[in-house]
C-alpha cells in the first residue's frame, strides 16, 4: 500500500508517492489562483498515482495552523483559500481515501524525528530560522499544537527591548542591520554576503554576524530551558552554512560563561532534510494518526 503526499506552498505545490518506504514519482506543479482550481490539480495528480499505485490515503503539509479537531486550518498563510472552511471534508470527499494534514513546519520536524536528526530522540524542539523564526515541539514524537495552537512560534518569544526572536535572530534582519548602517538599500545584501563580508575582514559586518549570533544564542538558551528537550534541530537557510554547529556551540560556551545557573548545554543539530522535509514528515503524520485510530 502507498500513501499520496502533497506540499503546498505560496508558489508551488509538491507531490509524490510514499512506497517501500521511500518517496517515488516526485512533482510539483504552480500553486493554483483558487480552491476548485487546487483540487482539480489534486485530483488529477492523484487519477494518476491510483494507476500505478494502490493508495491507502492522503498525506498534505499545509500553511497555517492546522486545527485537527475542528478539522480545518486555521490563521492566515499565502495560500488565503485554505482556511476556516472543512477541508478535511472536502478532501476526503475528492480523493475517496483517508486524508491527513499538518502545518508545514510541523511536518518538517516530524520528518526529523521519523528518518532524519533526531530518529533517536522522543522529546525535540524543531527551529526554524528564515525570514523569521518558527517551528515545532515534538514530545514523543508527537506534534503539541497547544490549547491555542500555537506550539512551535518561538518567533514571538521577546527578547530585547520589545523585539521578537523573529526581528532579533536571523540572518535576513542582520543583512537588514548591516544596509541601514552602511546605508544601502535592503534588497541590496542578503545574509549570505553579510557572511561573507565578516570573514573578509568587514568590520560592520563582524558586528552584525556577532549580534546575529548572539541572539540567535540568546532564544536558543530560552527555549532549551524552557521546554528542556532532548535536541534541537536547526532548520531553514543557515542550517546548510558550513560550520554552524561548531559557531553555535563555541557561541554557547561563551554565553554560559557569563550566567551562573546553568547546567547543561543544549544538544544542537542541523536537520538531515530539506526539500523533502514537509512531504516525508506528512507522511508520518499520516501513519501516526492512523495508527492512532487503529488502537
């Protein structure tokens, strides 16, 4: 038996087919301008899936906080026709299977705990660090969602002066520092240079990597405190920069220096997947909630 698994994006939609525990036939296609359109694409992916497969169900990764209960996705996204109606329904209704669906970074850090950087661990806080940061928490490899379901916003946590985690610790609001102090425009530097500039000897740009990291370091602590995982696993952009770890744990031994309660240092990974992260970790959701329904 073979589970269809979609990815929907702001720009596109990934798809293939878990079987023999891999994932086989692998596509995408442009996210569409409207609901009917996204499940006629579907429809279609899955009309074909069915003649080479035999499907046991549906696996989606989703924008959005999904709500398994009430059985729709909720907040907003780019995708603004997912949410506040039945999806689930619907789908169900479409595709004639079984159909589950998690929050696409939830679903990254399912993948992580199934197959990836922390396929030993039950207790593992997932980050996220992009535009802002996010993520999940996974307690017996299980997604918590929490009452309000906001489980995994790390980004909100206040760090500074009124300033989030998101506004404090990534690499796109150092590259955004770096401009104003140099006086370029925003779109003119990314993240990557910023790097690069701090290891050619650029002096704002050693700063601003400093201050990068010292936050970043900052919301680690907090969360490893707080929640006192097994591991934390790094995802999103920086996570494929060379030497992070090593950077993270020197920076941490540094910060630990200067407080006296601590008493551990967190276990920091980066994670084993990427471009297929949302659709191996749909996956797995959809076998945990299955199983579930076995028992």
């Amino acid at each position: 038996m073979a589970i269809l698994v979609f990815d929907i994006g702001g720009s596109s939609v990934k798809y293939g087919v878990w079987n023999k525990d891999q994932l086989m036939d692998k596509g995408k296609f442009t996210t569409p301008e409207t609901w009917d359109e996204m499940k006629e694409q579907l429809a279609a992916v899955k009309e074909k899936a069915a003649r080479h497969y035999s499907l046991e169900g549906v696996a989606l990764s989703a924008p959005g906080a999904v709500n398994q209960e009430t059985k729709q996705i909720e907040g907003i996204s780019a995708v603004k026709y997912l949410h506040f109606f039945p999806i689930y329904d619907e789908l169900e209704d479409l595709f004639a299977l079984p159909v589950a669906i998690e929050n696409d970074a939830n679903s990254a850090a399912l993948a992580e705990v199934w197959k990836g950087s922390a396929r030993e661990n039950d207790t593992v806080l997932f980050v996220v660090i992009g535009t802002g940061i996010g993520g999940a928490v996974i307690v017996n490899k299980k997604v918590h969602h929490g009452p309000h379901l906001f489980g995994g916003e790390f980004g909100y946590m206040v760090l500074n002066e009124g300033k989030t985690f998101s506004e404090l610790g990534t690499a796109v609001k150092m590259a955004r520092r770096y401009a104003e102090r140099k006086g370029l425009a925003y779109e003119a530097i990314d993240g990557k240079q910023v790097f690069e500039l701090a290891e050619k000897g650029d002096p704002v740009a050693i700063e601003e990597v400093d201050t990068f990291y010292s936050f970043l370091i900052m919301g680690l602590y907090n969360l490893a405190y707080s929640f006192d995982p097994e591991k934390i696993i790094i995802g999103g952009g920086v996570s494929s920069m060379n030497g992070l770890i090593e950077r993270l744990n020197q920076e941490f031994d540094r910060f630990l220096k200067q407080i006296n309660h601590h008493t551990f240092r967190p276990d920091l990974e980066v994670c084993t997947f990427r471009n297929d992260a949302n659709l191996i970790g749909a996956v797995y959701n959809f076998i945990q909630k299955n199983k579930d329904t076995d028992d």
